[in-house]
C-alpha cells in the first residue's frame, strides 16, 4: 500500500515531511499545522511571496531539519473556503510529482495540516491513497528501463480522534485507484499486443479472488449465435476475433434488480474500409477506453464491497480493413432485428454498442450507463475538459451529474432530443450508422443508441472521446501521456449510491 496510516512515522519516511497550506479570503496564510519550525519557514516564504498556498503550488526545502525530517515540501491547497475533495486529490497529486521529480522515495505527511477544511479522517485516508495510487501509475511494460518504485507514504493519525477510520478511507482509495490503474494499463498496452482476446484473458485475471465478481467471456461462435449481427459486422474485417466481456457483481440480494455498464472496446479503431487518415491513427489504440473503464470499475466496486447488483458488457472488438470488411453500403441486423446501413465503417462504436444494450435491455436492469470513445465531434463540442453526457432521463441524469461531482470528474450534459433521432434514420434499413447533418454529430450517435434500450429502461451515454488520453494537464493524478481512466470514479460512485 503505498500510503500507511500510523502512529508515528518510521525512520525511513523522516525523509520528506509534506505539509499543507491554504489562505484565507483575504489572502492571508492559514496553516493547521503545529510543529513551529515548520510553521516559521512557510510564514516566511510566504511574506517573501515565494510560496503563495495556490492550489496546487510546491515548494520543496532540502535539509530543511524541521520536526525530525531531512527535507520539507509545503503544499498549497488555495483558498480555504474553497477547499473539495478535488482539491485535496490534486494537491496530493502535485506533491507526489514534485517528489518524484526530486527522486525521493518515502515522505510522511502532516495529517493536523489538512484537518479543519471539513474533511473527516476517512475521507482524508481516501483522498490521500486515491490520489497517491493515481499519480504513482507508469506505464513501463515494453521498457528495458523500468520506472522507479511508487513512492511510499505514511500519514501519522495520531492527533486524529479515529485513526480507524482513516485507515478504511486509506484502503477504500486504493481499491478505487487500482480499478482505475487496471484500466489505464490495458488501454497503454500496443494493439498488437492487447486485442480482444487478450483483453478478456486479463479481465479474468484480475478478477480471480474477488469472489463476487464473475466474469464470463463469449467468443465468437456465441456472439453468433446471440444474433449480435451489427457487432459482428465491426469485427469481420480483422484477423483477431471479437469478445464479449461480461462481469457480473452481486453484492446484494438477487431480489435488487443490477444496475447496468455497458462499455466500448475497440481494442483498435483503423476506421475500417472507411479508413481514418494516417496522423495520430495510433492514439486510436485508446479506442478501448470505455470498455476498459467499465472494466477497472468493476474491479474497483467488487475490491469496495459495495451492497449493489452490477451487471457489465464490454465489446471487446478490432475495426480493420480487409478483404471481408464491411462496406459502405452494407446491411446488418441487430440483434432486435433492426436494420442499420453502415454509410461510413469508422461509425463503428455504435455498431458494437447496439447488440449489447438490446442484450442489457432485455434484462431489464434498474439502469444502464454507457460510455465510449463514440465520436470526435464531441472533442470539437467540449474540447478535453469534459465527458459529454446524454439522456432522455432528467432523473438518471442528474443522478449521473451527482455522481461525477461527488468524483470531482468533470461531466456535462448535452442535448437529446427526438430530432437527432430522425437524422438517423435511413434510407434501405431502419437506421443509418451516420447522421444526415454535419452537425450535433455526438447527439446523432446518442440518438441511434436509444433505439436499442428496450423496455424503458433509464439510459444515459458518456461520450468520453473528450478524455481518452493526455489528462495530465487538467488532472495531475493523470499521466502526462497515456489513458487517464475518466468516469471510473464516478460509476463507482454511481454503484455506491444506487
Ligand atoms: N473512435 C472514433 C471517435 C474518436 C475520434 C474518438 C477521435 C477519439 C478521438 C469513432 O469510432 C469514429 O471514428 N467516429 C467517427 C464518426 C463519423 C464517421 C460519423 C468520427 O468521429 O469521425
Ligand atoms: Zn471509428
Ligand atoms: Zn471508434
């Protein structure tokens, strides 16, 4: 665990000392911490206007020799009043990268220096460990030069009425950063290595021992035989056959009906005979995010513990050109038996989409949430700042917007009207896989999605092409380059409240 609730710190960590400091309205230091020597450096850095307390802001001291501890990092969290969770979480992610820039290995942290923001021990222990787990995730499985060890951390609740309670957040926030790791590795991983088939073989792996969580992996032959013809259409121009990726947690009574994930894997999206053109084709391996997210929430919920039914499907799918590729101008039947015209190959989350949400939908869960890399206009429409969200359901939706604040995830609900439905409909099928307008292309694609929703069930869909990769920028628990995991913590957050 790469943060250890304590006692008192132990000699290896005296190393690095990480204090937290934040200001007032009126711009004056304030400072919970109690050790005077340290207390005295940051009222002096802070006079001198070297440190500010800005969120976000590090200033490390070598051999500073306060309260025991070799060197100091003080830590700005910004205004006090403005102080979330959020805030918490990517504080504690700039310390960690000042750390790692400064080779350090171990550091304590100042429990008192972030009490008093109405924050109890738990939610600290959680924040704390989620944020460390977060920032401590490199991708290095195809170096010959690994990245050096997670950096270990100890918080010292001794001066916390309920140590206890900090250690369950400490543990809680591991659980919900490995789910989401698990995510970030297998969309890092090449697409000539991580293709549906090995997708499947890792989910199974990574749930062995969690002994609610099953997961189930269909082949190609089953897929067949489910009648999922749109998802087939998708996968019969590549070489490395499709999967369907089921994971099903029970973690309360079978009377409960589940809530629903459903996730898209393109494991690699070429656009098909459609192709995508040659810049940037490779970022095009990330086109497994949404299924990997739903995947490493799966993880994260069944690690939790959580009191609720889940239910999972991920399509786990290559889109390529070959000489068996889907045309444009090709039919394919859904599993409900609804026609779609395939206009343009590239279109091809929503072809994979269709036969899992009529498979979800008929088994009536509470809900279903869908998330995918699903269209590019949906960067145009909200560049990378958020995850573009449609539902027809106010309810379902604000429960969604709940959640994702609740996460600190940044979440934004979009149009859907039954216009862009019409849009969609085609001219020799039921439906046609691309709109008929230029514009409102990520409502389009929600649009042909809930024609696959039977029964009424609540639906919303995440667009997340917006956050598919390079989130450090906007999230310094984020890599730099490389998945960031986004919604992971908001359906789980979802799952707990449901
Ligand atoms: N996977 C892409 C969407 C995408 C593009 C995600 C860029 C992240 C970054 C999707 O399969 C796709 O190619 N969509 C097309 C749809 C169009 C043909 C209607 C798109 O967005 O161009
Ligand atoms: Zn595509
Ligand atoms: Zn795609």
């Amino acid at each position: 665990m790469s943060l250890k609730v304590v006692s008192s710190f132990s000699k290896k960590v005296k190393k690095n000392f990480v204090v937290f400091a934040s200001k007032s309205n009126k711009n004056k230091l304030q400072l919970n911490c109690k050790c005077k020597d340290v207390v005295s450096i940051i009222e002096a850095s802070f006079k001198s206007e070297e440190f500010t307390a800005s969120a976000g802001e590090t200033m490390l001291f070598r051999s500073a020799n306060v309260s025991g501890f070799e060197n100091l990092l003080i830590v700005g969290l910004g205004k006090a009043e403005d102080i979330k969770h959020e805030t918490l979480r990517r504080s504690m992610a700039s310390a960690y990268r000042a750390l790692k820039a400064s080779k350090q290995s171990h550091a304590g942290i100042c429990f008192p220096s972030i009490s008093d923001y109405g924050l109890n021990a738990q939610e600290i222990g959680f924040i704390l460990s989620e944020s460390i787990g977060l920032t401590s995730y490199s991708f290095d499985k195809f170096l010959a030069k690994k990245a050096p060890a997670a950096i270990e951390f100890e918080l010292d609740a001794s001066a916390a009425s309920d140590k206890k309670s900090a250690e369950k957040g400490a543990k809680e926030g591991k659980a919900t950063s490995e789910g989401t790791n698990f995510a970030r590795y297998v969309s890092d991983c090449p697409p000539n290595y991580m293709n549906p088939v090995q997708l499947a073989k890792d989910t199974q792996n990574e749930a062995k021992g969690l002994t609610k969580l099953k997961v189930t992996v269909w082949d190609e032959t089953r897929i067949k035989k489910e009648k999922m013809g749109s998802l087939l259409g998708v996968a019969q121009g590549s070489t490395n056959k499709p999967r369907v990726i089921i994971l099903e947690y029970k973690g309360a009574a079978a009377s409960k009906k589940p809530i629903c994930f459903v996730g898209k894997g393109l494991t690699f999206d070429a656009g098909g005979i459609s192709l995508k053109p040659g810049p940037g084709m490779d970022e095009m391996k990330y086109d497994m995010c949404g299924g990997a997210n739903v995947i490493g929430a799966m993880i994260a919920i069944a690690k939790l513990g959580l009191k609720v039914n889940v239910t999972a499907y991920v399509g786990a799918v290559e889109n390529m050109p070959d000489g068996n590729a889907t045309r444009p101008g090709d039919i394919l039947t859904a599993r409900s038996g609804k026609t779609i015209e395939v206009l343009n190959t590239d279109a091809e989350g929503r072809l994979v989409l269709a036969d899992l949400l009529v498979y979800a939908s008929e088994k009536k869960p509470a809900s279903i949430f869908n998330i995918a890399t699903l269209t590019g206009a949906m960067v145009m429409a909200l560049g990378y700042q958020h995850v573009g969200l449609f539902s027809k359901d106010d309810k379902l939706a604000k429960l969604a917007l709940d959640a994702a604040d609740r996460s600190g995830e940044d979440l934004w609900r979009m149009p859907l009207v039954d216009e862009h439905l019409k849009l969609m409909k085609g001219t020799y099928a039921d439906l046609q896989n691309i709109g008929k307008d230029r514009g409102a292309g990520s409502a389009q694609a929600a649009a042909f999605l809930t024609e696959f929703v039977l029964n009424d069930v609540p639906f919303a869909h995440f667009d997340m092409a917006t956050q598919m990769s390079n989130m450090g920028k906007y999230y310094p628990y984020c890599p730099d380059k490389g998945a960031g995991g986004a919604m992971v913590r908001t359906f789980i957050e979802f799952a707990r409240q449901a």
